[in-house]
C-alpha cells in the first residue's frame, strides 16, 4: 500500500486541492493520501474532490488550526 503526505498548511484555496490531485494522480497503487490545512474551506473542498474521484475521505481537527483529510485510495486514477 501506497502511502503520501502532502502539507498545503498556509495555502488557500484552490492549491490544496490542486496539490492532493495531482498527488493522487502519482498514486500507482491503493493506499492513503494525507493532506494536512489549516482551515475548514480546504477541508470541505477536499472532500468534495475525492467524492468526484469515488474516494472516501474523513478529516480530522488536531488543533485549532490544523486538520487533516485521510483520502483513501482504493484505485488510482492517475
């Protein structure tokens, strides 16, 4: 299983999504992408993004400022 971590901490939108989009089109095989943000716009674009590639996504508040988006890859699309 593949696994990436991709820090757009300090990004507005769109570049987070841009950067976990073309981290999943990397991705060769199954596995997790981990994006990490600091504010809920990204996190709500982010999930959408993976619902239009048919990926689950689920993000998780680990401080006032920091969340992170598990995306979870079960066929590439790249």
């Amino acid at each position: 299983m593949e696994s990436k971590n991709v820090n757009a901490i300090g990004e507005q939108c769109p570049i987070p999504v841009v950067k976990a989009t073309h981290a999943l089109r990397e991705m060769k095989e199954p596995g997790t992408l981990k994006v990490h943000v600091d504010n809920e716009i990204a996190v709500q674009n982010l999930t959408r993004m993976a619902a239009g590639h048919h990926l689950s996504a689920k993000a998780e508040k680990r401080a006032e400022r920091e969340f992170v988006v598990t995306i979870d890859v079960t066929t590439p699309i790249g």
